[in-house]
C-alpha cells in the first residue's frame, strides 16, 4: 500500500528582481510561477523575492536570502523550491545542499507540466527532446537529484535512468529522437502540400497558453457546414492544455473553406529548449495564411501574454505575417474595450458573441482574390456544372436550353479553368 501513496509537495517559490534589467513585472511573473506551480501538481506554501541588481553565481540569490528560503521552507514543512528563473547544474547542487529538499527552476517546471500533458507520441518525443537538451550542460550538477528515488515535480519525463547515462548515450538519444521527429512531420508535410495544391488557405491559431485557441477551434468545428463532433479537440481551463498541433477542415455557411489549426501556446521566458523541441510543429503552423492571436481579455497582464507571443513569433521568423488579434472571454469582462476594433475582433468561444464578425474578417483576408462570374455550362459538361454547385454558394441557377446557367463567386484558378463557359452580360 506504502507504493501507490500520493505524493504531496509543498512548494517555496523563489524569484529575482533586478530593477530596471528586468523585462516583466516581478508580481506577474511570481503569480505565473504560482500557476505553474499548481499545474504540475503542488502547493504554494510561500513565495519569496529577492531584489538585487546581479545574480550571484554560486546560489543566485546570496547567501544570506538562501537562509530566508530555509527558514520558510522549514516554516511551511515544503519540500521543493521552484526558483523563477533557469539555475546551473552547480547552483541546482549548492541550494540543495543548503537548503536540504529539492529545488528546480521554471524550465524544469514547464517541461514538467509539458511531460505530464503530452498525449501523442510526437508530442512526447517533443518533450523528452526538450528534457535531454535541458539536462544535458546540467548532468555534473544534478547527479544528487537524478539519483533520487520517489518522483515528484522534476522526475517525470525521461526518467532518472535515462538521465544517468553518460553524454554519449543523451547525444545518441537526442539523434534518434530528431529521427523520429523528421519521420513523423513527412506525413504533415504531405498533408500541407495536397493543401497547397488544392490551394485550401490555412488558420493558424497562436497565442499565450490558456488563453482559449482550442475552445475556438472547437467552435469552428461545431459550426462548420461539414461539423464532425468527433473530431474536437481537448479544451480545459488550464495551462498547456494542448501540446500537439491539430488541424481541421472548416467549412462557412456560403462553402467558402479553409483548415484552421491549432497550436501548443506560449507562456513569458519560455524555454529555448522547448522552442526549438516543437519549431517543426509550430512552424508547419505559422506557414498559415492567416494568424489569429489569441488574447485571455479577462487576464489582467493581457499586453504582457501579446508581448510574449510576439516575441516568440518574431524568434520564429513569423512576426511579420498576416494576424487578426482576437480577444477572447469577453463574456467574462463585457464592459471591457481592448486594441482598435479595425485591427482585431472582442469574442467569446463559449457563447458565440462576434463570431460572426471573426469569420468575416478571415473571409476578407482568405478570400480577396475570389471573383464573382456567370457560367453557361453545356448539358455535355455536366461534371463541372455539378462541380461548380457543390464547390461554391450559388447566387442564381437556371437550367436554360443551352446549357445550366450558374451565377456564384468562385476562386481565380476556377475563374480561369471554366473562362470558356463565362456569359458575359450585354
């Protein structure tokens, strides 16, 4: 019975300030690593914040704050410090030995709450990618903690077995993992150039994590022409929610499609190791045509999570690309007025409210270039006749005695592939 005891930690978070140097507000970032916290499972006992213009090198925050994090991790029976910011192997080790409990930083926290939502295998390998390459310069330093018995916060992913092999073995590891990785995208790009080809414009959805990308994606498919139920994906009030890219056909009320898709969000000092980890993946998304930002409007550090994403799509050579920012959750704060209404779209995923308004902004991007004509299709062309109806929104049909008649608003490629059944008015 001993065995199947549920683990319960108790966590002493600790953060930097260094004034001025600092890119976030300290109290954001501290309530962003409670969040974090309570993610991967623990408690928050107690949150300590030390302000000092540089970073000490061999315990980050000095020696004498450290006895302050003893003192309340002792106070409050914890038995784990998460630090804000990335710590070295060495300085994993000399807090522990003073402290005596476990002690991490956000990216082992991230990649953490990452090992625990991963789902498909490609997002696994992902995540045990990230895990490797951010254990790999930290081996010498966490020797005590890989050899660890028990799990908790930090122990999930790869596992310590994996982790005590030497830098060959990792190295050989991370190689089969990119193999893996290269061999499991071959089938999306694929799937991306038969879109290409058919020339089905492509939605990506990014965003901070939380901020509800999937509940809208999950809206577009209860209310696409061709909704199929079934292929919803994972929605939840909680961080990391999605880690896999997921992309679905979305069909409009006048037939006018496109395939929108779903992408893992972002979250402020976000690993580098998890951005290069999932760069294949969000990379086939930010292809897309068109990208929809979306912002939590209920969040009160929403222009820190915008300030985020941008920063992570201009990393991803993305920053200049097409975007419509979408404030989300309005229903949660409906007096709330954010960003010029020309340039983005107030909504709610949950009630439908403005999306009507979203799906006409997409449609003025997507489909500019489409061209409103009149075909007189031969009774001896019946296939494209029947094409053109199925494909597009009819405006008039009218079987006359030359041929159907069809008034619709069609793509350029259509417009030129069927120009010798245009009927051009007198």
């Amino acid at each position: 019975m001993e065995e199947n005891k549920v683990i319960t930690q108790r966590a002493v978070l600790v953060g930097l300030y260094q004034g001025l140097k600092d890119e976030f507000d300290i109290k954001e970032s501290m309530n962003e690593l409670a969040e974090l916290t309570l993610a991967a499972g623990a408690e928050v006992a107690d949150i300590i914040i030390q302000n000092k213009a540089s970073i000490e090198a061999a315990t980050f925050i000095g020696s004498g704050k450290v006895e302050e994090v003893k003192i309340a991790v002792q106070d409050t029976e914890s038995n784990i410090v998460v630090f804000n910011d990335e710590l070295s192997g060495a300085q994993i080790r000399n807090l522990e030995a003073i402290l005596e409990t476990t002690v991490i930083d956000r990216t082992a926290l991230i990649l953490d709450i990452f090992a625990i939502r991963a789902q498909t295998k490609i997002a696994k390998l992902q995540v045990e990618l990230a895990q490797l390459r951010y254990r790999m310069p930290r081996l010498i330093g966490l020797g005590a903690s890989l050899s660890r018995t028990g799990g908790g916060i930090g122990t999930r992913g790869p596992g310590e077995q994996k982790l005590e092999i030497d830098r060959r073995r990792i190295n050989e590891r991370i190689d089969e993992i990119r193999k893996q990785i290269r061999e499991a995208e071959k089938n999306r790009t694929v799937q991306r150039q038969l879109r290409e080809k058919m020339e089905v414009p492509v939605v990506a959805l990014v965003g901070y994590t939380n901020a509800g990308k999937s509940s809208i994606l999950n809206y577009f498919i209860n209310h696409s022409l061709e909704g199929e139920p079934d292929k919803q994906v994972f929605e939840k009030d909680m961080l990391f929610a999605t880690l896999d890219t997921f992309a679905r056909r979305i069909v409009l009320e006048d037939k006018k499609e496109f395939v929108l898709t779903d992408t893992v969000g972002f979250v402020s000092k976000l690993p580098h190791s998890i951005i290069d980890a999932f760069k294949a993946t969000l990379e086939e998304a930010l292809g897309a045509d068109l990208l929809l930002h979306v912002v939590d409007a209920s969040n009160d550090s929403y222009a820190m999570q915008m300030e985020v994403t941008k920063q992570v799509l201009n990393e991803l050579k993305a920053g200049d690309k097409t975007m419509i920012n979408v404030f989300n959750k309005i229903d949660l704060v409906p007096s709330k007025v954010i960003g010029d209404l020309d340039e983005s779209v107030h909504i709610s995923a949950k009630t439908g409210e403005n999306v009507g308004i979203l799906i006409e902004k997409i449609k003025a991007h997507l489909f500019s270039n489409m061209k409103q004509a009149s075909f007189l299709v031969p009774y001896t062309d019946g296939k494209a006749a029947s094409y053109l109806c199925q494909t597009y929104q009819v405006i008039k049909l009218d079987h006359l005695e030359m041929g159907t008649y069809i008034e619709a608003e069609v793509s350029e490629i259509d417009y030129n592939k069927y120009s010798q059944y245009l009927k051009i008015e007198a």
